[in-house]
C-alpha cells in the first residue's frame, strides 16, 4: 500500500513465476552444494523478521565454493531475472555467475559488495542492481537476455574479494543467503515463495 499522496492506494505488480522451487530452503537438493561448501538452516532472521535464513559455508579451503541450482527451462531472447537476499557474515562480496550449461549463455558473472552495498565488476552482457533492507539484508540482482534454449543454471557464490572466482573458505566462515528468485523478465518483483514447485502470482 501507497500513502504518498495522502490516501492509501495498491501498487500492483505483473504476473511473474518463480522458477526456483525452493526459494529459501538451500538445505534441498534442488540446490547442490559445490566444491564442499555446506548450508545450515534457519540460523538467523531473514527480511521478513523471522528466524528461516540459511548460511551458506564454505569449506577449508580456496576454490570456488557455491550453490547451484536445478536446469531451468529458458528460451532464447528472452530476458531472466535471478535475484538472492544476502547478508554479510565473514565475506564482504557475493557473487551470482549465470553459467555456460546447455548454451543458455556465454559464463559471466557479477559480484556485489554486500559489507556498503555496492556493485563490484560487472562482466558483459548483465544488467546489476544491489538494494539495501533493513538489519543488514541487501538483495542482489542480476538479469540477461537467453541467447540460446536450453535448461539455465546460476550459481549463488561465495567470495572473498570482488572479481575473484575463489573464495578463501575455513569450513565454518559463510554468508547469510534468502529468498532466491527466477523469474522471465527485465528486473525483479517481489518474493515468490516456493516449497517444492514453481509459484506464478496472479
């Protein structure tokens, strides 16, 4: 609801899925845990004032240490959006790569600097926006247009500095992780909460 003008109107948005089927529970396998990295579940308030935010953790050492999500069917030309709540803990930047599987895209990344909310490098082709909320919380943003059809993956990444692919992983340091969407358009709406399928709103 609006009050800018005084009087309460609705702002309403356009129909939009979110193609990720759990959109806050990383504990799903829906979500593989690469190259060690672990998550734990509900281990701090999210967004929305309750206690059901995963951490993401790396592992003892330096790679590249990420949750990847399921083949997502995407059609060339068309514009996807993929956006994540994230809160620092030990890394000041996250990193969101749209990867090269099943020619959906040419592999390019941007990296966010989530410890004052700014955006790191961005690599060619992505569109990037960094929002601040409340308690820490930014929400990274990140959109491109398909250039091939195919089954699309992203990765939701740790990282230590901006534009390094590496993270410098302990086994217990990690990253607060929320809410990740994907959705077919030019920039992000709200939430769509899912639990085990994709959820369009009306």
């Amino acid at each position: 609801i609006d009050y800018t003008n005084g009087e309460p109107s609705i702002l309403l948005e356009p129909s939009r899925t979110n193609s990720n089927t759990y959109s806050s529970d990383f504990t799903q396998t829906y979500w593989t845990k690469q190259n060690g990295s672990s998550v734990s579940s509900n281990q701090t308030k999210s967004p929305e004032g309750v206690v059901n935010a995963d951490k993401l953790i790396s592992t003892n050492a330096t790679s590249e240490q990420y949750l990847l999500n399921s083949s997502i069917s995407t059609t060339s030309g068309d514009d996807v959006t993929v956006s994540c709540f994230v809160k620092k803990l030990d890394y000041d930047y996250f990193h969101i790569r749209f990867t090269a599987t099943d020619g959906v895209w040419v592999a390019a990344s941007v990296w966010y600097n989530i410890d004052n909310g700014t955006l790191g490098t961005i690599e060619s082709g992505i569109t990037a926006e960094i929002i601040k909320y409340p308690n820490g919380w930014y929400r990274c943003i990140a959109t491109r247009t398909a250039t091939g059809t195919g089954g699309g993956k992203v990765r939701l990444q740790l990282a230590s500095s901006d534009n390094t692919a590496n993270v410098v992983g302990d086994g217990t340091k990690g990253t607060f992780v929320y809410g990740a969407q994907w959705e077919a358009g030019s920039y992000a709406t709200s939430l769509i909460h899912t639990s085990g399928s994709a959820v369009t709103r009306s």
